[in-house]
C-alpha cells in the first residue's frame, strides 16, 4: 500500500513571481481590449478643431440636426413613460404563460439591426404598409420621411431599455404594497400612479437616462424609415454622416458633442448601473 501525496500550490514569498505572472497573463488582453475601445475615442479628441471648436458647432448642419434631435428625443420620451411603464408594471406582475414571450418580442429590438427594425417600421407604417396603407387612403396622412417617422423610430428602439430597467425596479418591489392599497380601498390605476411609480422612481430615471441616450444615438432605423432631410428627419447621428462629405471639422464637432453626452449619461447612471 502506498501513500499519495498531494501537491500543494506554493505559498508565502515563493509563490509571488508566480502571481505576478499570472497577474500579467490578464492585464495584457484586457489592456488591449481598453485601448481598442479608448484610441478611437482619443483621436476623435486630438483631431478636434478646439480653438475653432465654436465656429464648427455654430455651421446650420450642427444646429438644425442638434435642434431636431432635442425636439424629437423630447417626444420619443413622453411616449416611452406614457406607454413603457404600464407594460413594464404588465410583464413584472403578470404571471400567464405568455408574459415570457411578451418580454421576449420587447427585447427583441435590443438585439435587431436597427436598418431591419427601419425595413420593418416601413413595410408597417409605409404608403403601403400593413397600417399606413389604410392610414393615407382613409384620412390622407403619410408617416414615412417626416419628423413623425423620427419619433417612431427612436421610440422602436429606445422602449426596450427602458421596458427592461423599470420592469427589474417593479420586481423587486414588495407585493404586499398592492394588497395594503387595496384594502384601504385604492383601485389598480391609484395604486399603480400613488404607491408603484413612487417607490421605483430611481429604476424609471435611470431607464429613462437610457432610452433618451439610445434615442440620441438612433441612426440605422431612422434613416430608413424617415431619410435624411435637413431641418425635417436629420437628427445629430444623420447630421455628422452628412457633414462628412462636405465639412469633416463640422462632423468631428457635433461627434464630441455626443461623446460629452454620452459620458455625462454614463457618469450620472455610474452608481446604479456601472459598479
């Protein structure tokens, strides 16, 4: 019979060089991967024009898509509370069998070429899609290539970021919240507008911080759906693509204009998404 030994992993002073290696056999590729993110972002800043930073963001490209872009994100997030809190509040209590492949079909934007989700809104919404087909025979009214076909499209997209985040918040709120409202006589829309939307206020900013940035950022959807016409459907992404044809300096400025926004959107949601 023989004994066995088993081997244990060094430790105390010996083991150092050996944790040093390995140490270094990880921060290697994941330095790579940080500078592969960080160096376009660097160039972007070092090719800025800063001295005539003003005059770049004061050419009618950059004020109109900048102007369009508020106005329609403005919209796109009135819709995406009025219609995606009353869903996220349905698939976070709902306990039929269909609720799971309802969340499914609501994220399934996240995951979609936004040029298909822009090739599916016009085969709906189109002269002669599905809806607007009877839409411009019956009442004369044209959705595709107007401002209207911007918010539908931001909206298209940015709906299920903020589905997802506000529907997480309802399902950590405590059911027992609804049975006392009840009992002291509320019905399910006062409960709902007095006790619900209250108590997950942070889950709706924060899912409202990222719709509004993923509307920002909207650009396959949109400009199939709705083009690119100054002043009417070309928001800030359609606005740097265009000005890089004729005034490059123009596309870099509006481009560190959403990358502050993009940061400042991130630094605000650091505490509750990025820990």
């Amino acid at each position: 019979m023989t004994a066995t030994t088993t081997r244990r992993p060094p430790t105390g002073p010996a083991a150092a060089p050996a944790r040093r290696r390995g140490a270094w056999s990880l921060r290697i590729p994941a330095g790579l991967g940080l500078a592969f993110i960080v160096l376009p972002l660097l160039a972007l800043l070092l090719r800025t024009d800063w001295a005539d930073l003003t005059t770049h963001l004061s050419a009618p490209v950059v004020g109109q898509s900048l102007r369009l872009s508020a106005v329609t994100t403005s919209a796109t997030m009135v819709l995406v509370w009025l219609l995606g809190t009353p869903l996220a509040w349905l698939l976070a209590r709902s306990e039929s069998r269909l609720t799971a492949w309802a969340r499914a079909l609501v994220t399934v934007p996240l995951v979609l070429p936004p040029v298909v989700g822009g090739v599916a809104l016009l085969l709906a919404w189109g002269r002669r899609g599905v809806l607007g087909g009877p839409l411009e025979a019956w009442f004369g009214i044209t959705v595709p290539f107007t401002t209207v076909a911007v918010v539908m499209a931001e909206l298209f997209v940015a709906l299920p970021f903020y589905v997802v985040a506000v529907e997480g918040a309802m399902r950590g709120l405590d059911r027992r919240y609804d049975q006392v409202a009840a009992t002291l006589g509320a019905g399910p829309l006062r409960t709902f507008l007095t006790v619900v939307v209250p108590m997950v206020l942070p889950g709706i900013a924060a899912g409202s911080a990222l719709a509004w940035a993923r509307a920002l950022g909207e650009f396959g959807a949109t400009i199939t759906f709705a083009g690119s016409f100054p002043g009417r459907t070309q928001t800030a992404p359609l606005g740097v693509y265009a000005a890089l044809e004729q005034d490059p300096q123009a596309a870099i400025a509006l481009s560190v204009v959403m990358l502050t926004i993009s940061v400042v959107v991130l630094g605000a949601l650091r505490t509750r998404w990025l820990r």
